[in-house]
C-alpha cells in the first residue's frame, strides 16, 4: 500500500516544491527524505500557526523566505537574520514586523 501523500494548501506548499528542486539540483539529496523533511517542517508550521495574522501576501513572503533558509549551512541563523532583514529593508511588505515575528516563531517551531 503507497503512503498517503500530504498536500498542502498555498503558501505552505512552496515548501515541498522546494524539497523538490533541492533533490533535483543537488544529487547527493534523497529526494525521498527531502521531502519527508519539508512536509515535516510544513506541518509543523501549520499545525504551530507560524503565519497566523499574515495577510496572503505576507504569509506567501514568509514561506518564501524560508524556502532558501531552510537549505543554507546554518537554517536558523539564516532565518534570524532575514528576520533582521525584514525590520530593516521592509520592501513591499504589509506588516514587516509581524512577518519579522513570524520568521522567529517559525524558527522556534522548527528547533532552529
């Protein structure tokens, strides 16, 4: 019997869309196991409601940023310093303090 696969409604779904590229660019990534990682830290953030109060457009941010976070060398200082980031250069951003928050509590939820 196949394994159930977890579908995820936007933004949260750019996450596994990421673990897809990964193991596609970098071939020493299980594909398998990336994505068994990023539906991992896709639920997590869900069920944690990381981007609750985010507008779609924020939360759509957020996710994205956490996409290249999620794969540096450090995840969690990469998460922190776009947090930083965010309070210093908002760009387009509705609420860049809630979306700064958020990427801390998505840090948090995540262990990172």
């Amino acid at each position: 019997m196949a394994a159930a696969v977890q579908v995820f409604e936007p933004p949260l779904d750019q996450l596994v869309a990421t673990a897809d590229a990964v193991a596609q660019a970098r071939p020493e990534v299980d594909p398998d196991l990336a994505r068994e990682v990023f539906v991992e830290a896709a639920t997590l953030l869900h069920n944690g409601l990381a981007l609750d109060g985010l507008d779609e457009h924020d939360a759509s941010a957020v996710v994205a940023g956490l996409c290249l976070d999620l794969v540096a060398e450090d995840p969690g200082a990469a998460i922190r310093a776009r947090s930083e980031a965010t309070l210093a250069s908002p760009g387009d951003l509705h609420d860049a303090e809630a979306v700064a928050a958020s990427y801390l509590v998505s840090a948090s939820i995540l262990r990172l």
